[in-house]
C-alpha cells in the first residue's frame, strides 16, 4: 500500500499509466466496448465508472498539450437517438483536473475501434452509459 493513491487506482493500472510515454494513448471502455477483443494491454477495473476513474487518474495523468486533441469520444451511431450527456460530465472532470476545457475531437465509432486497437492500453470499466468510451493522449510533465 502506498499514502495518497486513491484505492480505485490498481497496481495494473498504475503500472499502465507509470509506463506510458508522450502521445501514448489508453482507452476507457464502457461496459459495452469488446475491450478483450481489441486491447494490446487490458486492465480491468470492473465496478467502477469511467468518471469515476478519470477523476482518480488525472491529478497524476497529464494530457498531451501539443496534440490537436488529447480526448476522443465515440460518435453515436448516425439514426440512433441516444444523447451521450455523459460526455458533459467527462468535460467537467478534466476541466477540474487539468484547469482549463479538454480539446476533444469526436471519433465515428469504426475508426475509434481502429484507434482502439492502437492504444497502449484499454481499461474496462463497468460503466452502463452508452457512448461513455475515451480515449486519453497522454502529454509530458511539466514541473512548474
């Protein structure tokens, strides 16, 4: 056990994120997304929410600032009426974290499969709102 590394953050998951490197990307999948499937890495974090661990991973995680988008989120699927308000609260956190709004592209769902399968790692997460996967570019450590 370690002070001040909240209990949601695995040992897996912190030597996920400890390994990444700049422009290294992971993805957190909802209860939804074939992780399995397409995961180079897969952590499961089952039980939890993916805003649950965005919230528990940012103070640590930075995002990369020199991409056009250090966020992606899956696209809903043109025709379905599903309005992903997930996204808001996602928005919420990383402003909390980071200090300011995440510059986010939206990703049509293929070609986030695709990113996916690129990603350094997938963590899977028990999260039941549709549309709740993202994809986090990880950035340098800038010591202020």
């Amino acid at each position: 056990m370690l002070k001040k590394i909240p209990a949601i953050i695995t040992p897996d998951l912190m030597k996920i994120l400890m390994e990444m490197g700049h422009g290294n990307e992971i993805v957190f999948a909802d209860g939804n997304f074939p992780a399995a499937d397409y995961a180079q890495r897969l952590v499961r974090c089952d039980g939890h929410t993916v805003t649950e661990l965005l919230d528990a991973i940012l103070p640590f995680f930075p995002l990369d600032t020199y991409a056009a988008a250090s966020v992606g989120l899956m696209q809903a699927v043109p025709g379905d009426p599903t309005v992903p308000t997930i996204w808001e609260d996602y928005k919420e956190v990383i402003k909390k974290h980071d200090g300011k709004e995440a510059s986010i592209e939206s990703i049509e769902r293929f070609e986030f499969y695709e990113r996916a399968k690129k990603a350094y790692a997938i963590v899977a997460t028990s999260e039941g709102a549709l549309y709740a996967n993202i994809i986090l570019k990880k950035g340098v450590v800038v010591d202020k």
